[in-house]
C-alpha cells in the first residue's frame, strides 16, 4: 500500500473523481501510527453528482436481465478470490486486526457476492390463476431506483458487502459512504468492480463524515438507506430517513452475553470464548461481552478464561505468532481506556489489567492488552454499555433462568451464546433468549449470507434485516398484477 498527501478520489459515474469538500482527515496503520492516505471530508454537492450519476444509470441497469447482472457478480466473486491475499495485507493495514481474521473478513464478503449471484432464483416472484372466475394474479419484484449505505470501520470489506450487492443484483444503482478511518481495501473492490463489468455509476462511492451522511439520509433523490453503527447513531439515521420517506434499515451496537453451563466442554468454551471477546480486539457488534458463568461451572470458566487471555500476543496484524492487533486509533484508545477507569471507580474488581500492554515493535501502535473484571452488574456503565474493546466481565448466577433475566436487564438484543451439552437446555436458551442472533456452542454466532443478520431491541432499527432474503424484500418492491382476459 503506498502513502499519498492527496486526499483519494470518491467514485462517481464510472470514475475516480476528486471530491469538491477541501477538508480532510488521515488515514493511518493503527499498529504503526504511520500515515496511509487521506479520505475526503464529502458534502451535500458530492453526494447530489453521485445521486445523479446513479439515477441517470437505472433505467438501463433495471432493463438488464436478472441473469445478466448475475453474470457480472459471479465475475466479481472470481476476481475477489483471486486478489483474496492480497486484500488481506490491504485491510490489515489499514484496520489492525491479524490477517486471519481479515482472511475471515473478506471470505464473508465473498459469500455474500455469491448468494446475490442467485439473483434469478432469488427475484421470483409467485402466480395463482382462477383467484376469480377468469381472473389471474401474480407478482412481481421490482427495484425502486438508487439506494445507499453508511459503514463502520471495524468490518470495512464484509459489512459493504451485505448491502451493494443485493441492491445491484435486484437492478438498483447505489451509492456508498464507507468508514472515513479505512476506506482503502473497499477502493481496491470497487476497481475489481468495474473489471468484472458492472456498468459506470450503478455503484458509486462518497467519502466523508457528519456531512455526507447527512447528505444521503436528507436527499429526495435516495430510495432507502442501510446503515450500520452506534445504536443512538442508528436510532437517529432511522428516525430521520424515515421521516424523509425512505426505506430503512438500521444495525446499531450489542452487549452479548456468552452463558456458561456445568455441563459445557471446558476447553472448546474457553477457546470459544477467547475468540469472541477479544479477537478483533472486541471491535465487533457479535463480539462477547459478559461471560456468565452458571453454577459450578463459574469456577472453571474464569480461572481458564483469565490464564488465556493474559497468554494472549499483540502485535501487528502481519506478523506470525499475533493473537490481536491494535485499536482502530489513538482516540478509540483512550475512549475504552476510559471505561476501565469508570469500572474500577464503580466498584468492579478487576482481575486483569491489560492498559499498559503493548507491541515492543511498535510503541506508537494504539495497543491495549486484555481487561476483565469481575462483579460487574447491569447498573454499570460497563455493565449495560457497548465498549467495543478488548474488555470482558465475568458474572457468576444459580440458574439459566438467572442468566436469561441478566441479560435482559440491558437494552440490547443483538446476539448470545449458551455453552452446554444439554440439547434440553439449548432448547429451553433458543425459546427464552429473546434475542435474534443465538449460538448454541458458538461464541460468534454470525449468520451465513443466505440468512438475515440483524438485532432487536436497541440493536436494530427497522423491519428488514441485511442479507438472505431480507437483503432481496429491502431492495424490490413486490408489485401485484390482477389479469382477466
């Protein structure tokens, strides 16, 4: 990847287009500090040539057969795995997670790609004949226009991927507002994009922050949006599409509870839970949050859970032998570094305090080792608030009743996992849970493409959740014809 003073292009119409806004921020490789480039500050002008570059593109790509523009995704998905390794390096880089997880990252982005390359099958719609004496109904799934999507950093290539290529495969055209901390790698897709033949401006792509946002979610021109992020952000981005009569939905944050019974396989938690509190460095909307240790079994689990987190190696992403990489920035840093000193001050007994760790390699990286703490209750800010850090909480109840009651005491729903070997207890957790993503076993309990992801609660704002078939119901709409001839 090579560093550039310029600020890089939005895309607009089928090219690389320098943004009128003169502001800008920097991007940089949160291990190292170093400078990678610099992401335009968009507005209001450069969303409107982009609404208009996507409106001006519909009406052909709408009267492109379904089976054509499959062709062109199944091109994408090819080229994606091709250039998969090298995409890797890019996110890492940019993002700091290991390049394993960024492997995982771009492999479930290409899974999503591939679903919508059943556009044909996906799209069809229903018929019944004689619904009256001589009189025919059916339906049809239709595209509405231009769509949008607003992205956050933490999965800057698979999260996109949820979006764009389902609203293109139904015949929209769209325009997206990546993360302003890790644009870059979704830069290399757009360009792989366009290789595969995806005409100039059914996808556009806008820079830019509070202003581009505002842009999309206020433009007439704009059909629906998708957005995902902080849940008081997703909260407002509903309220205000909404209000402009768009279509929306609307993924917002998660404090996920990881529910241990006795009965569990002890090392398989352990390993399972290690991985969703701290991989990505916690800066993941399924990632655990609350351990929850039932009976006898909390015991175990914490002394297992304290002696591999303290194991675990940080560095940069690329390096061989690294468990976690840094923090997206020095700013995120300090904002989940503030969240241990408000535990501490709370009254939670903290049991590991990875603030002072780092990577003796890179001593201007946005490190932060491993934090847990125990006794920590709802009424705590790190108790019911989203962190979104490498800070876990260990909690010890009598039942699963007690842990189903705990986790119901925060506002959010995005996801659980229960650990056990009992299927009448993984029963009796999929019935009471309430919450909309579960794992049974799984401590990250992300659904595949072909299934709807999304939370309730203060997780989810709307009615259609991204991928699978409610990725297809959000982009068309399903026009009823009644016939007599």
């Amino acid at each position: 990847m090579t560093t550039t003073a310029a600020p890089i292009p939005n895309f607009i119409g089928g090219a690389w287009t320098a943004a009128a806004a003169t502001a800008s921020l920097p991007i940089t490789d949160p291990a190292s500090a170093e400078r990678l480039g610099t992401v335009p500050l968009s507005g209001r002008e450069d969303v409107d040539r982009a609404v208009r570059a996507a409106q001006a593109a519909f009406p052909a790509w709408r009267a492109t057969p379904a089976v054509e523009r499959a062709r062109i995704l199944f091109r994408l998905k090819m080229l994606l795995d091709r250039h998969r390794d090298e995409l890797a390096v890019l996110l890492t880089r940019e993002h700091g997670k290991t390049v394993a997880e960024s492997r995982g990252e771009i492999q479930r982005g290409i899974e999503n790609v591939e679903h919508a390359c059943g556009i044909p099958s996906l799209m069809m719609g229903e018929t019944l004949e004689d619904v009256a004496a001589g009189i025919d109904c059916e339906t049809y799934r239709q595209p509405l226009g231009v769509f949008a999507a607003i992205t956050p950093y933490n999965f800057p290539v698979m999260i996109p991927c949820w979006f764009w290529p389902y609203a293109v495969a139904c015949g929209n055209t769209f325009i997206l507002k990546p993360s302003e901390q890790d644009p870059l790698t979704h830069q290399r897709i757009i360009d792989l994009a366009m290789e595969a033949g995806l005409p100039a401006g059914v996808l556009n792509v806008v820079h830019g922050a509070h202003d581009a946002v505002t842009g999309l979610l206020e433009h007439p021109g704009i059909q629906g949006i998708s957005f995902v992020g902080a849940s008081r952000t997703a909260r407002m981005v509903y309220a205000r599409a909404a209000a402009a009569g768009k279509r929306v939905q609307a993924l917002g944050g998660a404090k996920n509870h990881m529910i241990v019974l006795p009965d569990a396989d002890p090392e398989r938690t352990t390993t399972a839970l290690l991985a969703s509190l701290f991989g990505s460095a916690g800066q993941r909307c399924l990632a655990g949050s609350v351990v929850v240790g039932v009976g006898e079994a909390y015991g175990a689990v914490r002394e297992r859970f304290l002696d591999g987190a303290a194991s675990l190696r940080l560095g940069c992403g690329l390096d061989e032998g690294v468990d976690m990489g840094p923090l997206i920035s020095a700013r995120h840093r300090e904002r989940v570094l503030g969240y241990v000193t408000e535990g501490e001050s709370e009254g939670a007994h903290l049991l590991l305090d990875g603030r002072t760790r780092g990577a003796e390699r890179y001593p201007n990286g946005y490190f932060m080792g491993p934090v847990v703490f125990e006794n920590v209750e709802p009424r705590m800010k790190i108790g019911h608030e989203e962190i979104f850090g490498p800070v876990a909480a260990l909690t010890h109840v009598n039942s699963l009743g007690d842990a189903v009651r705990l986790m119901h005491e925060v506002d959010y729903g995005n996801a659980t996992s229960i650990f056990t070997t009992s299927g009448q207890a993984a029963r009796e957790f999929r019935y009471r849970a309430g919450i909309s993503m579960m794992g049974v076993n799984v401590g990250v309990a992300a659904p595949m493409a072909m299934f709807p992801f999304g939370g309730s609660r203060a997780s989810f704002y709307g009615d259609l959740k991204a991928q699978g078939s409610d990725a297809i119901a959000f982009y068309t709409d399903r026009r009823v014809v009644m016939s007599r001839w």
